[in-house]
C-alpha cells in the first residue's frame, strides 16, 4: 500500500480529467466534419457557438450541484454521481436525431465535467503527501491532455471516413472514462480529511495508515492525524463552521478571490478559444479542414511532452514563479500572432508555418497554467469550506468559458487574429497579479496554508509537536470539541 496506492489512487482519478479533455477536444473536429454539417443542415456561426457553450453552461450547473451537495456526499460518491451523469449525456450526444438533442446532450455532459473538475483535483490534494501534492494533484491536466490528443487524433481519423460513423462513433467513444470511473471508484478509499470533518476519526486513521504506510512511520502518521484534527477543532471552537465565513472571514475570503483569480486566468488565456476553433482558426489561414485537424493532434501530442516535464518539476520550483513565466510567454505568443495578422497574405505559406508555430510556442507556455490552475485553489482552503470553495474557483472557470465559447466564432469571423488582442492584455494583467498577490504554497500541508493567510489558529503538529499538544491542551474549549467527536483519539 502506501505510496503506491496513493499514485494509483490519484491517477485513477485523474482519469476524470481525461473524460473532461475528451469531452472539451473531441467537439472541436466534430462541428467541422462534412457529414456532421450534412446532417445538421450546416449550422450557423451561432448554432456552433451554441453546441460548444452547452458543455460549458452544463459544467456551470454541474459546479452549483457541487456547492450545494458535494460536502454532504462525500468526495468519492461526487466522482461517482459525475461520472454516471456523464455517460447519460455523452449516449445522447452520440444518438443525437436533431441539434436539440445534441445540445442537450453536450449540456448533460457539461453537467458532469463541471462535478469532476471541482472534486478531483481537491480530492487528490487531500490524499497525497505534501511534499508530492502538486505533482498528484497536477495529474488532473495531464490525463486532460491526453484526452485532447486522443480527440484530436480521433477525429483527424473519423475526417477521412465517408459516412455518419464520421462523427457519431467519437462522440460515443465520450462514455468509456465515464464507464471506466464507475467501475473502479469502489476501489478508491474516502479522503481522510473529509471523514475526519465529519468525525469519522477511527475512518480517517486507517485511511492515514493506508495512504502513508510505505513513506511514513507510525508517529509521522499520528503527528499528521493530530494535525488534521487539532486545525479542524480549533477552527470549530472559534466558530468558523458556516459556509458564509469563506464570504465573511477576510482572510478566507482572500482565498477565495486567489482561487477564482487563478481559475479565471485559465481561459482568460485564450487557451480554449484555440483549442475549441482551431480550424475556424486554421481556415483564416488558407489550411484546408483535415490538415489543421492534423496540426491540432501534433500540438496535442506535444502538450503531454510539456505537461509531463511540467508536472516533475512543480514540487521543485513551486507554484508562483511558473505562473509567471506561464503568462508572460502567452502574452508573447499571442502578441506576435495578432501583430503578423495586421499583414495577412494567405498566399504566403511562411507566415502561415510562423503563425502556427507561435500557437505551439503558446500551447508550450500555458502547461504551467494549465496544471496549477487545478492545483492551486484545491490547496488553499480550510477543509471545512473546501468543496464549497473548489465548486466555487470552478464555476468561475466555466462561466467565463462559457461566455468565450458562445461569442468566439462570431468574433474570429469579424476581426480574425486581432481578437488575441484581448487575450493579450489579460495574460500580462495575469502576471502582475501572480506577482503581487499570490503566495508560494509548495511544501505546505493543506492544514499549513493557514500560515500563508494569516489565520493560524494553532501550532501544527507535523512542524512543533510538543506546542501543538501544548497549546491544545491549554484551550478548553478545542479539548472538549475533540472529546465529544465520536471515535476520537485525543
């Protein structure tokens, strides 16, 4: 068990991240095969922009679903109820008779990207060792990548059948994670910091014991065990147990904007205008349907290179200084493209090879990005508002996603390559901000991070054992909320 377990355990669940790739990469092809334009009639700049932004309002519910009961159900049974959503919707896109159904469909599917990708990233950050956290967690962004490239490559493939199968079959290839998350989820053990918050302290032990027993001796596991307990207690004893302290208490609700901030930066970026209209993209560059699609699956395959080297380095260098660079290289990116775009000549297929290149060197520099903006906000928040918080950074990424997805077709068709423009301006507003306001969390417990805020409660016990025992001992009030906690340990 141990250590192994653990990677097996989050890279599992990571798998909901190739489900959320898949689901997000594999539209990108299919609004752009003969026969899908066929047979919906050849659908409108705003009819496209509709079927990508369903996916994105459906993941919008899908995050209030997890505001409202994520914390009750646990984070297992979350992963499970998502990844059932997500095959009803994907079975529907892939019978789909009519656009409605279709859209319907991409809305379901939406609906259970949007539970994912607010449960597992969090759920991996609360299984893992701190010192391996981002990594763990990290894989969340790299299975996503490869389910973009098995999109992209699937439909470069599917583009050279010459019948429905043409788009029906990938669509319905969208229900095998979906299928392989249910059957192994009974596999996976709870978070131990979500039993313990509901005070299911013998659980989260032999959860602990499980998760840390190739790594960890028996006292570094008691010692994390009274941490978790000791943050939680003295957090109750001082009444933070509403969910309106992460709205009310100042330095959660720090948090909170950090989280959204960093979420909001990802598609602010300009990735999934890219990602979701590449051959729209591609098209104002005189390059044919099946060849951009085969530049969209280089780029893809090339993202997993990025985002394995990425995610090795992440608990070595941090999570602030790659943000940066992130940023600062998109902007560059973006900036370059939009300025060559002022002189377009399509007949010019040099400028076209710098122009696709460039978006290679932007798809190189959102890897940081793309892997710590899940990382980030899954570790920042107090456990007792940490699905809340997490639905919340989440939501946030959808909703600007949504809005991007629904406006973009119109907006490349008007102004082209000058739409980078916008992204542009709001990487370099990314780092100023990354810069100013954001503090280093690499090598904190998730218990730690209370240090950074400013709302340290109580000594941790994995760092000053003897003054954690000592200033809990001290408090009567902490005392008595472990003692009346059912199975406790104190």
């Amino acid at each position: 068990m141990g250590k192994g377990y653990t990677i097996f355990a989050t890279a599992f669940l990571a798998i909901g991240g190739f489900l959320f790739g898949y689901d997000s990469g594999i539209i990108t092809s299919t609004i752009s095969q003969p026969y899908f334009k066929e047979y919906f009639s050849t659908p409108s700049s705003t009819v496209t922009g509709g079927i990508v932004s369903a996916f994105q309002g459906g993941a919008i519910l899908g995050t209030i679903w997890n505001m409202l009961f994520a914390d009750k159900i646990g984070r297992k049974y979350t992963v499970l109820w998502g990844s059932v959503v997500s095959c009803i919707g994907c079975a529907l896109q892939a019978g789909a008779v009519n656009m409605a159904m279709l859209i319907i469909g991409r809305f379901i599917a939406g609906a259970a990207v949007g539970m994912l990708t607010s449960t597992i990233p969090m759920y991996a950050a609360e299984l893992s060792p701190a010192e391996h956290r981002g990594s763990l967690s990290g894989l969340l962004q790299w299975f996503l990548s490869w389910g973009f490239l098995v999109a992209q490559w699937l439909g470069y493939g599917a583009s050279f059948v010459n019948n429905h199968f043409q788009w029906r079959f990938p669509l319905a290839f969208q229900c095998v994670p979906g299928i392989i998350l249910i059957a192994g989820i009974w596999f996976l053990t709870e978070s131990p910091r979500w039993l313990m918050e509901k005070d299911r302290y013998d659980e989260a032990r032999s959860v602990l014991q499980k998760l840390r027993s190739n790594g960890a001796n028996d006292e570094q596991i008691d010692l994390e065990f009274r941490e978790i307990r000791d943050v939680i207690a003295a957090e109750r004893a001082a009444g933070n147990t509403s969910w309106k302290k992460i709205l009310t208490k100042p330095s959660w609700r720090k948090r909170l904007i950090l989280g959204c901030g960093v979420q909001a930066f990802g598609p602010l970026s300009g990735i999934n205008v890219i990602n979701y209209y590449g051959p729209q993209i591609y098209k104002i560059l005189d390059i044919q349907n099946q060849t951009a699609l085969m530049i969209i699956g280089i780029s893809g395959a090339l993202s997993i290179v990025y985002c394995t080297i990425g995610l090795l380095l992440l608990d070595r260098f941090g999570r602030i200084k790659p943000l940066i660079i992130s940023a600062a290289g998109l902007a560059a990116a973006l900036v370059v493209n939009a300025a060559q775009a002022q002189h377009l000549d399509p007949t010019n297929r040099a400028q076209a090879r710098s122009m696709v290149a460039m978006n290679f060197v932007f798809s190189l520099f959102y890897t940081p990005l793309g892997i710590i903006s899940w990382v980030y906000p899954a570790e920042i928040f107090p456990v007792e508002v940490r699905a809340l918080g997490n639905a919340i950074t989440t939501f946030t990424n959808w909703a600007i996603n949504l809005i991007f997805a629904q406006f973009s077709p119109t907006a490349l068709d008007n102004i082209g390559f000058r739409y980078f423009y916008v992204f542009f301006v709001f990487n370099i507003i990314a780092v100023i901000s990354y810069a100013l306001f954001y503090p280093e969390t690499k090598g904190k417990t998730l218990e730690q991070m209370d240090e950074l805020f400013g709302d340290q409660l109580v000594p941790h016990a994995m760092q000053d054992s003897e003054g954690a025992r000592i200033a809990v001992e001290k408090d009567p009030a902490i005392v008595q909320h472990i003692e009346n906690r059912r199975g406790s340990t104190a």
